[in-house]
C-alpha cells in the first residue's frame, strides 16, 4: 500500500512549502496577510454581524490564498520557481499553480477606508469616521480598520409619484407592497430592490421600454433625530416610449431561422394559427406544437412574464438550438403596438454517438465498457425525443477485495428505448396547454438488461415505465410514474448460490421469479442552481409503491386472498407487494469560491406485506463504497450487528436491509488550481424489518445508534467542472459487528502496519462527487 504514504508525503511537501513562503521574500519587503474590521459603538447601535462580512467584502486587496489559513502552496510555487525563458513547465509552474506575493507596501488602506465609509453610507450609518493602523512583524503586516459606529438612520417616511398618467397610475397600484418600511434602517439595496421590483410590475402591465433607471430616490435627512424621508419620482429625461403601455401586434414565427448568410431557405406557405403566422418551409415541425409553446396573443398586453415563458418553453421543447424574439413597434396617436418576430434556430434532428466507458462503481469494481445511443429530436414532428440505446460492460473487483478469495466479476448488456413527449398524456382526458415556464414531459420507456454473474447466476429484467416529468420552478420538480412494470427472473444459478438460498429462506425470497407492478412518485427540491455563498439546500423524496391495486381488484372479485405463503399470481407468476420509501436531504454552507461545507443524511424503508412478505433483491438497501460510508466497502455492512464470515465468498448477497440511515459531513477546500482536498465522516447502517435467525443482530432496535458504522478519510478531486476525478482514501473508526465496548477502533490505528492498512484503508477511486 505505497498510495497513502505517497499521498501523506504530499501533504507534508505542501505544509513545508507553505511554511517557507516567506523565507524567499526580498529583502526589507513583508508579506501583507490580510486586514481586520473593528467597530466602536456608540448609541443605540444594533447587531453588526451582517455589517461586518459587508465591509469586509470591499477591502482590497485580497491576500495571498491559504489552506486552513496558514499554509500557502501557491505563494511557495511561485517564490521557489525561477523565470521562466518561455512557456514550458517552469512557466506553468510559477504562473498557474503559483502566485505573486502580495506585498504591504502596495496596499493603499487610505483608498480602502474611503470604501469601507462609503459601504456603511449604504447601510445607514452616515458621516462615519473610519481609521486604520499596521501590525507589522518580522515578515508580515497586516492592517486593522476601525469604524466608529453611531446608531444608523432609520426610514421615517417614503412617497410616490402622484397618480396623474398611466405609467403613475400603475405605480401607484403597486405601492402597497413596497419593500421599504417604516422604522427600518436605511439601505441602499433595498431601494435598488425596490425600483427592480416596480420594474417587473410595469413590464407585465405593457410598459414594454421601461426601464429601473428611470425611478430614482431622493433622500432627506434634514429633520433630525436619523431619520430619512424618502421620495420616489420619475426622472425628468424619460424617454417618450417608456412612458406608453403596448399591446401586442403581428406575431411571425420563423422555424428554420439561420444566421447563415450562404443558406436561404423558402417559405411555402403562411399559417395563420390562433393569430399567429406561421411561416411554413419544408413541414419539418406541427405548427401547432410551435404555436401553443408561443404566449403572446394580438391585442393583449405585453407582459415581460409571457415574454419569459415563450423564450423557456421553445427551448424547453429540444429541437432548437438558438430561439431570439425581435419586437418593433408601431405608435399612432390612438395606439401603441408590438409586432413580434420569433426566430428559431433549429438542431441537428438525428444523432448516433459511440462512447467507450471506464466503468467506476462504488462497489469497486470497474471495467470497460461500450454505450451507443441514437437521438431522433423530433421523432412524430412534435418535438418528441426519441431514444435508442444499448450497453455492454465487464466488470472486476479492482480493488478491496477479501485476501485468499477470487474476484468477483461481472459481464452486463442491456437496451433501452424511451420516447418523451412535450406535454401531459393522460387516457381518455385532455390536458389543455398550461401556462408555465417549463414544458411538461410525458415519457414512455422500455428497458431490458441481463447481467451475468459467473459464480452465481444470471439475473434478467424487464422494464416498462409510463409517468410524467414536470418543473414548478427553477428549483422543484416533479416525477410521478402511475405505471412502472418490472420482471425479474434469475437463470443459471451456480451451486454455491442455490446452497445458499437453500440454508437461507428469506434470501430465496428475495430472488424468485416476479412481477413488481407499482406506482412511483419523488419530488426534489435543489436552490444550488442559484450560484451564492451561505445555505444551500438539496431534498429527494421518493415513494415507490407496488401490487396495491391489483390486490384491491383480486380481493373484490376473486376468491383467493393475498398470503406470502400462498401468493396470488399474475401470468402464472407471484406479484410484489410492498411500500417503499427513501429521503435525501443535503445542507451546504458556502464560505467562499474556495471553502465549503457539505451534509447529508439519507434514510430509508420498504415494507412489504400482503402478496409479499420480503422486498425483492432490486429494492432493498444496501450501503457502503465510494458514494456511501467510503471506510467500508459496497454492501459490507449490516444488517445491524450481523458479522460478514470471513470465509464466505458470497456474502455479498446478505449484506442488504429493509432499512437504511446514513449520514455524511465534508469540508472541502481548495488546495491549488484545480486540485481540490476534503476531509469528511461518514456513518451510517441497515437493518431488518423482521427476525431472520440466519442473520442474528439484523433487526432494528430502540438502540439502534450503537450499530452505527462510523468511517473517515481525506480525499483529492480533480475538478475540472465539467469532469470530476475523486480519489477518497478513507478508513473504519466504529466496526458495528464488535461487542458493544469494542465497537470504536481508534485504539487499533497503526498506520506502520502493513496487515492493518491492507484491512483497514480502502482507497475509493469515483467520478464526480459522493453528494
């Protein structure tokens, strides 16, 4: 195991050569590591916390970046590294892995003072003094800000434009809602805020060409006590259009728009569909699935919201590569109007792509693989995406595996069709086109996949999905499939497999032949769309429920009950019946661009009853490997105090639950250009629902936190953004299967050992990040 004594070389190399970063400094010069925010207060002065990381924002400039705030490999790179004669690796060395020195003698804290008076001007604390002192040693310097707080201004009164034209009039509707208060503390944001937010109202009330720039406040602090008296007026200079509210006028659509000027293309016909022209070329679009994506109407306002939904809604169709609306009005003494031109670009219809595949699980295994894929994006000539798909992968354990057994290995093929329509299909109802920002997707998918395990079997299934797949916003969305069919047949058993169904009942359950006929819906919720520091939140819920409605119609007209004993049969085959359950909420805390905190905790159950009284092998839990609890490997776990036999070569089949929880913290951190570092924790187990005395200590208890596996480890990511390459090197602090007073391993820690490393560490290599 050289890999983490060269990683632990690493670590000491990059912490040396941030020690010495300053020892190769010029002679008489002093590194300047940053600057500090202090206030004085006097008066009723409230909280200045948030105030604080404000102020500190602007100070400049930024010091030379660090790791946990006293390392600085970038600084040592660049100081160690000669000049480069041209741009060979010493040039990549000092001028991307490393950085320039920031000196204190080129910082300017005069200027800097100006700016930080200026941002406390902005949040209501006027005409304050602010000073600044260096602290300076042997070879470093910084500087201390000092701001000498007054209790700030606070909003006494706020008025608007009088209500004497259209464009005031609506002003004036929306006043009521205004985001600035009585009594709060003045802040320019806000204000800002607030011209946006009555920007958007007149927008979506026709006032096509205004513009926020037009509304200004005038405040005045005169009267004494700190208060402001604020006043909103239009400006003088306001530009005649942007004071007329605009109907809508002809609406042209162009499907084969290009920017190529070599291309022409002829337009055969012109449709007029619902009030729109339509401008026809060669059929290869239904006009009406381009008209009803197209918002606007022929006399009804402009509105900026049906503007957004019309540019989202084309491009949320799939077929356009470019879609560019152009307006141009026409003002008569009686009337304002709009004429709209939609331009739309389209993509290449057909597609068929190759790719050869390094397989990376978290089971550890890896291997090569084959996936080709077809794409027809517009497949019935409305907008349907049509894919066709097929995979062929080998599979081999690359790594972790058990000292004395054999690899274990795999070979998969499968095949997958899937056809998603650009609206909601329902039997024998009719979904009338909706207003929303995002194109609704009824999918419809066919899949088959067969994979060979040579010591133990062969398992085929085939699946049939219909649901439907919709966003209500930017950052929720929605899946709900009222048809998912799953068959499931495992050939070819092995003698070793059958022994071991045959010793274990509840095993054998999970494996028989079967039907899963469910109804699945999960709803996610995720705001890391939006890029910003501080919280972010991710959330998937998934149900997943099966055989319900076929037990309600048997046992209504049939006879037979449902019994595990005694299942009934569809086809000539026993069906699942089961509710199943599974959550997973993320927390992130984003300090900076270079510093983050990430959490997770996943939690899971499937019940089954009726038909059923085991979960089939495809939906139970498991947990463990290199998106999991990384100190152990894939499905090693559990359920509960249940020990793997160190002899067995196939306990990979018992290590699965009917219930989960998992846990995991990580602190990532930048370490230089795009290599990044983590350290984390990971926790978690599985248990049984129901006692299986093959599986002693598997049940879920009232105690069931002492039979949490606990892991830890440091990682490094190439992130690349596009592509992340993880490396995860992590090992157990809490062994579940131990006695309850030996379950914490630390005591046992001996990285000298060869025998305890081959045992303990386990080296996770993944694509992408664990969560």
């Amino acid at each position: 195991m050289r890999s983490p004594i060269f990683l632990l070389m690493l670590y000491v190399a990059l912490i040396a050569g941030g020690c010495s970063g300053t020892k190769h400094l010029p002679e008489g010069e002093k590194l300047y590591t940053g600057a500090e925010v202090k206030f004085t207060k006097e008066g009723d002065v409230p909280k200045t916390k948030a105030l604080q990381g404000e102020v500190e924002n602007v100070i400049v400039p930024k010091p030379n970046s660090t790791i946990f705030g006293i390392f600085r490999p970038k600084l040592w790179f660049y100081m160690v590294t000669d000049t480069p004669k041209g741009k060979g690796l010493r040039y990549f060395v000092k001028n991307k892995l490393g950085e320039p020195p920031v000196l204190i003698r080129k910082v300017d804290p005069v200027t800097t003072s100006s700016l930080i008076q200026n941002r406390l001007e902005n949040n209501g604390y006027f005409r304050t003094d602010v000073s600044y002192e260096k602290e300076e040693k042997p070879k470093t310097a910084k500087i201390i800000y000092t701001a000498a707080l007054h209790a700030p201004y606070r909003i006494d009164s706020i008025s608007f434009p009088p209500n004497v034209t259209a464009l005031t009039s609506k002003i004036s509707e929306v006043s009521f809602k205004t985001l600035v208060k009585r009594g709060e503390i003045y802040n320019l944001n806000v204000l800002k805020a607030e011209r946006e937010r009555i920007d958007i109202y007149l927008k979506d009330e026709g006032f096509f060409y205004f513009n926020p720039d037009y509304l200004e406040f005038y405040a005045d602090t005169f009267s004494g006590n700190r208060k402001v008296n604020l006043s909103l007026v239009l400006k003088e200079d306001v530009p005649p259009k942007a004071v007329l509210r605009y109907h809508m006028g002809d609406i042209f659509i162009d499907p084969k728009f290009t920017l190529d000027k070599d291309t022409t293309h002829v337009v055969v016909d012109t449709l007029n569909i619902e009030g729109k022209y339509y401008l026809n070329t060669d059929n290869t679009f239904n006009p009406k699935t381009i008209t009803q994506s197209v918002f606007f109407d022929r006399n009804d306002y402009y509105t900026r919201r049906n503007h957004d939904i019309t540019l989202r809604r084309l491009m949320g169709l799939g077929i356009f590569k470019f879609v560019n609306i152009e307006f141009e009005d026409e003002i008569t003494l009686d009337s304002a109007l709009l004429h709209a031109s939609v331009y739309l670009t389209p993509l290449r219809k057909k597609s068929l792509r190759a790719e050869l595949l390094g397989i990376s699980k978290s089971t550890n295994y890896a291997g090569p693989g084959l996936d080709m894929s077809y794409r027809n994006r517009n497949f019935l000539r409305g907008s349907e995406l049509f894919i066709l798909s097929g995979e062929v992968g080998l599979e081999s354990q690359v790594s972790g595996h058990i000292a004395g057994q054999p690899s274990l290995g795999s070979f998969a093929v499968s095949g997958k069709a899937q056809l998603f329509v650009p609206k909601f299909i329902v039997p024998f109802y009719r979904i009338n086109n909706v207003s929303s920002y995002y194109v609704p997707k009824t999918k419809f998918e066919l899949n088959a996949e067969k994979i060979i395990h040579p010591q133990y079997f062969t398992l085929n299934s085939l699946e049939f999905t219909y649901g439907y797949n919709w966003k209500e916003g930017d950052t929720k969305e929605h899946e709900l499939d009222p048809v998912a069919i799953n068959y499931v047949n495992v050939t070819n058993t092995q003698l070793a497999f059958d022994t071991l169904l045959l010793l274990n009942p509840f095993l054998r359950k999970n494996f028989e032949k079967q039907f899963i006929l469910g109804l699945q819906y999960s709803y996610t919720f995720n705001n890391q769309v939006v890029k910003r520091l501080g919280h972010q939140y991710y959330f998937r819920g998934t149900t997943d429920f099966s055989g319900n409605l076929f037990s309600l119609i048997n046992n209504t007209f049939n006879q037979q009950k449902t019994d595990p004993e005694n299942p009934v049969k569809l086809f000539n085959l026993p069906y699942s019946q089961y509710s199943r359950f599974d959550v997973d909420g993320r927390y992130y805390y984003v300090f900076d661009k270079n510093n983050k905190i990430a959490t997770r905790l996943k939690a899971g159950i499937g019940i089954p009853y009726g038909n059923s009284d085991a979960l089939p092998y495809i939906k139970q839990f498991f947990i463990g490997g290199s998106n999991s609890i990384r100190a152990f490997r894939s499905r090693t776990i559990g359920p509960g105090t249940y020990p793997p036999p160190p002899d067995s070569t196939i306990t990979f089949f018992e290590q699965a639950g009917d219930m989960r929880l998992e846990g995991s913290a990580e602190y990532r951190f930048n370490i230089i250009s795009i290599l990044k570092g983590a350290l984390f924790v990971d926790a978690g187990n599985i248990w049984l629902l129901h006692e299986d005395t093959l599986r002693p200590g598997g049940v879920f208890q009232k105690d069931f936190l002492s039979e949490v596996a606990v892991g830890t480890g440091f990682g490094i990511r190439a992130d690349a953004n596009f592509f992340v390459l993880r490396l995860d090197l992590a090992m157990p602090i809490r062994k579940p299967w131990l006695q309850p007073g030996d379950r914490w391993v630390f005591d046992q820690i001996s990285f000298g050992n060869s025998d305890w490393r081959k045992e303990n560490l386990v080296l996770n290599i993944a694509i992408g990040y664990p969560f």
